[in-house]
C-alpha cells in the first residue's frame, strides 16, 4: 500500500518474518507486529521499550505522551503491555496518520490518540503533572527538528511531567566527540534533571553514527545496566552529567543544525 502524504510517499510492506515496514520516500520509519505488537524490531525502539518496562510493570496503566507517531510502534507496545494506559500522540501529519490506520489497524479500545499538531505546539496544550512518560521520537528529513531540542522545549516537558515522570529521548550522533549529543544532555538535564544516555560503544566514542537513547527524570531513574548487557546488540548505559560534562545548553535562540544521517544508521 502507498499514500502521498505531507512527509513524503508513504508506504507498508510485509516482511518475510510477519512483520510491516513503514516507509517515507523510501526511508524506513517503523516496523510494526500486528501479531504482537510487543515485539519491537527496531534497536533502539527496544531500548525504549527497556525504559518503560523499568518505569512501571507489566500492567500497570500509565500515562505517555508521544512526540512523534509514524505507525505507532512505541504506543502499541505501551498498550498491549499495559492495557487501559492512556496515551496521547502529537503527529503533524494527519495524513500519515490516516494512511496508517488504514494499513496497520490499531486494537480496538487502545487508548491511543492522536493530534495532528506538531510537538512543540501540542505539548503546550497538556496539563500540567499529567504524564508517567513522555517519549520524543520525531525526525524531519532523518534528522531531530531542532526546536525540540532546546531549553524551552524541555521546560514544557518538565511541566507535563509527573514528580516521577521520565523523559526519554531518541537522538542521533556520531560526530567526534559527540557535540550535539553532550549540549543535549546537559539541556536536558538542566530542564528535567539526571539520568542516563543508552547506545553502543562504539557511538559514545564517537567511531560511527548511531541512535543515543536520553534518559532524565525529577526523580533517580532506574538501573539499566543489566537490560543493556542482554539486549543484542548490548549497549552501554552512561551518566548523562558525564557525558553533558560542561556543554552549554541548546536554547530557542540559537541558530544550530541538528545532524542528519542515513536512514539505514539510525533506523536500526
């Protein structure tokens, strides 16, 4: 199935194994199990998944806001572990979303909504103290918009959140040193407060582009040590303070460029 939608040509295609793949002009954005939707395929969509299932067991409700829906991975992983979870979306593109609907249904009584509005405009339209999580997962051109990196952003986000809410952003880097990703913790944890960063090696150190997984809270987040040594591939869990060490926070008004790689890199 294909759709031209705001984003670009949409399209669904089965895979050998089941599943279906989500594309933008090509460049794949989910991968969804309609049979079990709690098989996350996508690594780094796995790691979040780690997030979550650290924050509250299995079948608990809780309440998430998502920055970023594409064909909705993260929410129907939420909603098949937790049932009655309430969930929010903030997807710009209503027809991306329409088309995914169509293509790839969701449960019924899901608990999934989504707003067509972007994430910056919809977060500030949540209730203050709302929010168990709250997942930024959105990219432009394989690239994370740069307004929902910054300070300002990140206020909203805290605003929302609940005293023991947490954040968890997904990021891309691999430049040297990694200089997007340290003024990104250290903007998150200025706004949200400590926690940690998830990704392979070989990306903390800066030899390869790769997904960087941010993780902040009010409150102490949980260990996921043990979680990344068993996830194949494993990766390391890092203090976001060492990694922010003393970059400068990312504010709305700076003009700065976040970086863009291959969908291949970070889409894995």
């Amino acid at each position: 199935m294909e759709r031209r939608t705001a984003s670009g040509l949409a399209t669904v295609e089965a895979q050998h194994d089941g599943t279906f793949v989500l594309r933008i002009d090509g460049s794949p954005q989910s991968q969804v199990d309609l049979a079990d939707p709690a098989n996350l395929p996508f690594e780094y969509m796995r790691r979040i998944g780690d997030v979550v299932d650290a924050v509250a067991p299995r079948r608990q409700p809780i309440a998430v806001a998502h920055i970023g829906g594409a064909a909705l991975s993260l929410p129907r992983y939420v909603a098949v572990t937790r049932p009655r979870s309430r969930q929010v979306v903030l997807e710009p593109d209503e027809d991306l979303t329409d088309f995914v609907r169509e293509a790839l249904p969701l449960p019924k009584r899901s608990g999934i909504k989504v707003r067509p509005v972007t994430g910056r405009a919809g977060i500030t339209e949540l209730y203050d103290d709302s929010m168990d999580l709250v997942i930024l997962d959105a990219f432009e051109h394989e690239a994370v918009p740069a307004n929902l990196v910054t300070a300002e952003f990140f206020a909203e986000c805290a605003r929302v959140l609940r005293p023991t809410g947490v954040l968890v952003a997904n990021l891309i880097d691999g430049k040297a040193g990694l200089p997007f990703i340290r003024r990104t913790a250290a903007t998150v944890q200025a706004a949200i407060g400590a926690g940690v960063v998830l990704a392979e090696r070989k990306i903390l150190r800066g030899k390869g582009f790769g997904n960087v997984i941010v993780v902040a809270s009010p409150q102490p987040v949980p260990d996921l040590t043990d979680a990344g040594r068993r996830a194949q591939p494993p990766y390391d869990v890092m203090a976001l303070a060492e990694l922010a060490g003393k970059a400068a926070a990312l504010t709305d008004a700076e003009g700065f460029v976040t970086p863009q790689a291959p969908a291949s890199v970070f889409r894995s």
